[in-house]
C-alpha cells in the first residue's frame, strides 16, 4: 500500500506541474483551456473554474493533459481553415493554432520547462535547508589485485576528479564511476601535493543499490572515507544553492543522453531501463528514508519528465516542436495526413518502449526469469 500511496503521490506532482506549464503559457496568450486532467479515463471528481477550465482527477494516475478549446489535436493542427470556419472571430482568438508560431512553441516547451524548474526548486530547498555535501574523498583502503592497484592508485589518494567530473563530495565517486559509459575511467588524483592521473578498467558485478535493488555495478576496488575523517555538510545561499542545482539538472540530463546513445551503439545496459513499476517501486523504498529522500526522488523523476518530453517523438512535446520546426522552414505546417503518419510511428515507438519497460519491471520483481 505505502508503494501505491507514494507513486500517487510522486506522479501527481510532476504531473501537475508539468501540465500547468502548458497552462501557464496557453493562459498567458489567450488560449481558452477546457480541461485540465491528472490522469486518464473515468472522472473521479473535478470542479470548473471562472475561465471555464474543468480541472479533474482521472481513475488512471498514470500521466494528464490539457485540452485547448477547439483542438481535435492538443497540439498540432495543420488544417487551419477548416477549424476557423466553425468559429466567430472572438471565439477564434481562444485558439491554440490562430496564435504565432513561438507562442504555441513556448505553451508546448512549458511542459518541460516546468519540470526542469521543479527540480531546481526542490534541489535549492534541500541546498538552502539541509545543506550539500562538500567533503573531500581520501582512498582508505585499495583491494589487493583490484583494478585500482593494478592502475597505481594508492592508500591516502585524494580523488580530484573522474573522467573530468570535478569531485565536489564523497558521494560523487560512486556515481561518477557507475555513470561512466567508456571501458576505462580517468581518475585524477592528489598525492603529495602533486596531481597525478590513473586509468583504471572497472570490473562489473551484481550487486545492490542502496534501496536493496538488484544492480550491475561498476566497481575498482578502493574504500572511500572523508580526507578530514569527518564530513563537510555546508547550508548554501540562494545563488550558490540554484547554480548547483542547475549543475545537477545538466549532469542528470547529459548521463542520461549519453545513456540512450550507448543503447542505440548496442553498449547500454538495457536492463536498466524501467516504467511506472519501477517508479512506484523506488518511491515506496525512498520515502521510508524519510521526506528529503522523497522529495530528491521527485526532482530526479520531474527532470526525467521533462527530458523525455522533449525527445522528437511524435505525440510528444519534442514532436511537435520539431513539427513547428518543419513550419519554420517550410514556411506552412506539415499536412495533417503527414502528421498522423508520424504520430503513428511515436505511438507504436511509445507502446513497444511501455511493454518492453513493464517486462523489465516485472523481471526485477521476479516475475520472469
């Protein structure tokens, strides 16, 4: 129950947030919205408000949309005139395709948007509240025959940085290594005031995460402690807690594009490709870590909305934008018969990615062998 209750909980957040992005941009320009949906199917309550906009709670907890006035198609309607026919002139200023081109980019780009700024928001709270890790990472130990002492890295090494990701925290070490999608990885270290570099090959074993989830894990065989033997937790001001929170929206944003690079070059590790399954999963385990977990898993899950949302997939916000793109060029929106021969394509792209991600979840729970 706490699994369901907390995926609930989590989806609707960057839920929400990603859709009133949508409706932020479409109020600010003059389209009339109609509905405002979390979730999907049968209506489980809802309320209208002055601008006439049904905001409602679906059975299906599983995405949501908004629903511009007028619009067979939310957001790519290339049929113009045919629409305007129906509609006198002041009910055709409420519509989503009479507005220019860069206002119906931005109210598809706010979607993404939003949730970028979500995860800013609640990375800066953390930052500002509780404060970020800064403490320095010694090599306390190196495993005999590990791929670190064949490399040369020795007791009392001071990592600098990994694959030249600068190493700000202790807890960077682990996630540099395993985010690493090349065969060797740079370390840099200091050594009696002298910077020196190793190349080190990891070894991968089956492991697990911190959450007790079964992983492949990357490791070279050193054991990691505080440079001073004790940690350097610093609360941070406003500027400095949003720079670092933008640093890790980029960081998160680029691992995760080099990731499905490696996918399509055959090298990606496909197992670790997961759907809402695992999503509820993971948010049931991390907020029994308590509220700052939670919320950390929120900002992470919100920047991976946004990212994937602005893919040029058809049906997805990227898919419009690159159809807006066609439109700047060619001077006229693509036809709409083009247009649905490519939501075709992104719808059958979108279910095989839902069930090949629902068979990996269903594996990790030991469903299938």
């Amino acid at each position: 129950m706490i699994y369901i209750i907390s995926f609930i909980i989590l989806i609707t957040i960057v839920v929400f947030i990603h859709e009133y992005g949508h409706y932020y941009f479409a109020r600010k320009y003059g389209v009339a919205v109609t509905d405002f949906s979390i979730g999907f199917g049968k209506e489980l309550f809802g309320f209208n408000d002055k601008s006439g906009t049904r905001w409602k709670f679906c059975l299906i907890p599983l995405g949501g949309y908004v629903k511009f006035f007028g619009d067979r198609n939310v957001f790519s309607q290339a049929e113009q005139k045919e629409i305007l026919k129906k509609y006198n002139k002041e009910d055709q200023e409420k519509l989503f395709v009479t507005k220019p081109l860069y206002q119906r980019a931005l109210i598809v780009a706010g979607g993404p948007l939003a949730n970028f700024l979500l995860a800013i928001i609640i990375f800066s709270s953390i930052y500002m509240f509780a404060g970020k890790d800064f403490t320095p990472a010694k090599i306390e130990e190196v495993i005999i025959e590990s791929p670190a002492e064949k490399a040369g890295l020795k007791k009392d090494d001071i990592i600098i940085s990994i694959n030249n990701n600068k190493i700000e925290s202790i807890l960077q070490v682990s996630t540099f290594i395993n985010t690493a999608l090349s065969d060797d990885i740079n370390i840099k270290i200091l050594r009696n005031q002298r910077e020196l570099e190793f190349l080190t090959k990891p070894d991968i074993v089956n492991s697990k995460d911190p959450l007790g989830n079964s992983i492949k894990k990357k490791i070279i065989g050193i054991k990691i402690a505080p440079a001073s033997n004790e940690f350097k937790k610093e609360k941070l001001g406003p500027t400095k807690a949003v720079f670092y929170s933008i640093k890790e929206i980029w960081f998160v944003s680029k691992t995760t594009l080099q990731f499905i690079g490696s996918l399509f070059q055959g090298k990606g590790d496909t197992s670790q490709l997961g759907g809402p399954i695992k999503i509820a999963k993971i948010s049931g385990q991390v907020i029994e870590f308590g509220f700052l977990a939670f919320f950390s898993t929120v900002a992470y899950i919100s920047i991976s909305l946004g990212l994937v949302n602005l893919f040029p997939i058809p049906l997805l916000d990227g898919g419009h934008l690159m159809f807006y793109l066609f439109e700047k060029i060619l001077g006229r929106p693509l036809s709409q018969a083009t247009q649905e021969g490519f939501f075709r394509i992104g719808l059958f792209l979108l279910i095989s990615l839902m069930i090949f991600t629902t068979f990996n979840d269903l594996k990790d729970w030991g469903l299938f062998q």
